[in-house]
C-alpha cells in the first residue's frame, strides 16, 4: 500500500504557506473522455442520478476509487468505483447530512467523516457495503485519517478531560488512545504504515511538542532533532521504518528524514532558504517543497541518498506544489495562480513536468496515484456554481492496471 500523509500530516504545508495558497475545492457526473497528454486518457467519472458534485478523493493498488456524491436528494454520500468505473453507493446513518471519504485501502475499505444532526461522526465501509461506527473517546472534535491493509484506522478524538488525541481503530470499529509523553495532553497522527507504525506529535509536561513514532506494540518513542514551541510536522512512514517531516533549523524549516532506527538526516536546504518534506514513498524517494520566501515555493524530490532533484514548473502559473509519489517515483501536484486556478500535473523521477490536460473548464486537482500510475481527482467545471465539480481519472494508455472483480 502506498504511503499518504494524512489529516494534520500534511502540515509541511500548512506550516510553511498557511494562508498564502488559494483553497481549490473538490467533485461530477456524467461520462466523458477528454484529450490529456499523449501517455494519458482522462475520464469523467460517472456521479449518482441526479447528482451536482461529485469527488475522487483516494485510489488503491487494485484501482478501486472512493470518493463522495452529492445526489439529487441533496444528501452527499459516500461512493465507491470499480476498476472498470462502475459506481456503488455507500450508506448513510439516520440523520446523516454529508459525508468525506478520507482513504481506501487494498482490500476495498473505506473510511470517511460523516455530518449527521447530532454532530461528527466517523465511519467505515466493508466491501460488501457493510457500515460500522468507529467510536470516539468522547464527544467532541472527531476524525479519521487513514487506514493500511490491515484494517487499523487511525485519526483523532476529543478526550474525557477536554484534550484531544491520536487515537487508532481496530476492525470492529473499537477505539484506542494511542497515548502521550509523560506529562503531555495532545497528540495528534498522520500516518500509519503496513505494520502498524504510526507517526505524528505529541505534548510534553515542560509545554513543548515532540515528533513521535508509536511503534507496533504501542510504545511512544521521541524521534531526535531540534524543537520549537509549537507542533512539529511530520509527514509520513513507509514500510520500511523511514520518515520524513520538517524541523526548524535556526529559525528555518528543513526536511528531515529518519530511519526505522532514529537516526536523523537533514535533507538541508538545496535551492533555497527554507524546505520541507511531506512524503517518502516505499524506495525512500521524499518529495515536498523549498524556496527563499513564502511567495517562492518550488516542488522538489529528494532520492534515496539524499540527493536534491527540483521538480520541473509548468509555464504561466504562479506556484507549484507536490501532492502524492507511487513507488515507481510518480509524483503528482498542481501548478496554480494567485487567481484561483489549478492544473494537474505529474513528474517523472527525474523532474520533467507533464500537464495532465482537463475537461472543458476551470481547473483540476489530484488526489491521489496508485502504484500502477492510474490518477483520480476532480475538476471544476463550472465556475457559477459552488457544485461544478466533477471526479476525473487520468489512465496511462499503456496501463498495467489489474483487473479484479466489481465489489458486490
């Protein structure tokens, strides 16, 4: 399963162009084909009857995408595809508004945020279309991030005291405080991989915040580095035990990548005065982004051994940032304007930028890329409405994409 930061993981971000991006926001339907490059055909991914909006937000190894529909009722459910793009509608539970898929993992499950009546509610979908509740510590702020093959979730939850935490959950929906340092109260989560390793922060007695691994058995271990006052960012783990995410450095950010035993290496700052790092894929490929001031933000890939490579800018857009990287070192972004507009675009492991085209409209955005290349997203469509979206998959013409059942 490839590895996506999730929730407050992809803070790099957020700590280093909080309120500088333009928000883009998702969802379609419909059925149509449209021209993107030469390697790449574009799908319109087909909605509910009678729906305005329509998102593919995650894609898994085995081509099933999971997204959310807004149907004629004016409900937004929960929705799954096939690998030959066939829609399933997921259910809702009484009293329930809207809902977000948040990932789907290899098996088919699928686990999501819902708005009901009487508050946040966190969910999961067996394959079969089965609903189960995951529970929360105590009411209050709740939601869930993400999920690997196994089945275990995990996200946060408002504590008894107040406080919120890293929580995990198990297959039948039971909910586990992942647990803080000595003398802390909030923790939160961003990744977790194959084995059960998850990553994230959590708060000290003395008032600072630590980034954190809770290792398969439980334990909260400390990952080295420099501190600040506020939460360190930490991206993501990949099956091998490696980690990335971004500390300050005499007062600026720099990526940082750790290996399953602790140690530390700063990615340093190639390009500029500042970098960060948001993913590592499972061959240790890291991707996030540099520059020399806020309005300067440039995407970059950093190998292996630590060597810098920048990714390639599409001409005419104002910043470009990385979203996602497969293991064949894929990596997926956008390119924007301060006015507003987006386009998809992919690099190879070498930094050569490729727009991934768009249906007659607006702007596009990805999601997310499975290890066979195959990309879902949303484009905006119609610019009148707050509902002109619609979910798109771009599909490598020469794709090795495997072919599997549809879901009953």
């Amino acid at each position: 399963m490839m590895m996506k930061c999730r929730g407050f993981a992809c803070a790099v971000f957020g700590l280093l162009v909080a309120g500088m991006l333009v928000g883009v926001a998702p969802g379609s339907a419909g059925a149509r084909v449209a021209p993107g490059p030469t390697d790449m055909v574009l799908v319109e991914l087909a909605g509910l009857a009678g729906s305005t909006t329509t998102v593919a937000a995650d894609i898994n190894d085995q081509g099933v995408v999971a997204g959310y529909s807004r149907a004629a009722d004016g409900r937004q459910y929960p929705v799954r595809w096939d690998s030959q793009g066939n829609i399933d509608q997921l259910p809702l539970p009484p009293g329930a508004l809207r809902a977000w898929v948040s990932d789907i993992n290899d098996q088919g499950v699928v686990v999501g945020n819902v708005e009901t009546m009487g508050g946040p509610a966190t969910l999961r979908w067996e394959p079969d279309g089965r609903m189960t509740t995951l529970q929360p510590l105590a009411p209050g702020l709740l939601s869930v991030y993400m999920i690997n093959n196994d089945g275990v979730a995990i996200g946060v939850s408002t504590a008894a005291d107040g406080s919120w935490r890293a929580v995990r959950w198990d297959q039948q929906g039971n909910v586990f405080d992942l647990g803080t340092l000595p003398g802390g109260s909030y923790t939160s989560a961003s990744c977790i991989n194959a084995a059960g390793e998850i990553v994230g922060w959590s708060s000290a007695g003395n008032g600072q915040y630590y980034p954190v691994v809770w290792d398969r058995k439980g334990v909260i271990h400390i990952l080295p580095g420099p501190r600040s006052e506020g939460s360190p960012s930490i991206g993501c783990i990949n099956d091998r035990g490696a980690i990335v995410g971004t500390l300050p450095v005499e007062g600026a950010p720099h990526a940082m990548r750790w290996t399953r035993q602790g140690r530390l290496t700063d990615l340093g700052i190639p390009f500029g005065a500042y970098s960060a790092a948001s993913q590592i894929n499972n061959r240790g490929t890291v991707i996030g982004a540099y520059g020399s001031a806020f309005d300067t933000m440039r995407p970059a890939l950093w190998d292996n051994r630590g060597h810098a490579v920048e990714l390639a800018l599409l001409p005419g857009n104002d910043y470009t940032l990385p979203v996602k990287i497969n293991d064949r070192d894929t990596t997926i972004g956008y390119a924007a304007t301060w006015g507003g507009t987006t386009r998809a675009v992919s690099w190879d492991g070498s930094g050569r930028v490729t727009d991934l085209g768009t249906l007659p409209g607006y702007s596009t955005s990805p999601a997310d890329i499975n290890r066979d290349g195959v990309i879902v997203g949303w484009a905006f469509v119609d610019p009148r409405t707050s509902d002109g979206y619609r979910a798109v998959m771009w599909r490598p013409l020469r794709c090795p994409c495997r072919r599997r059942p549809r879901y009953q």
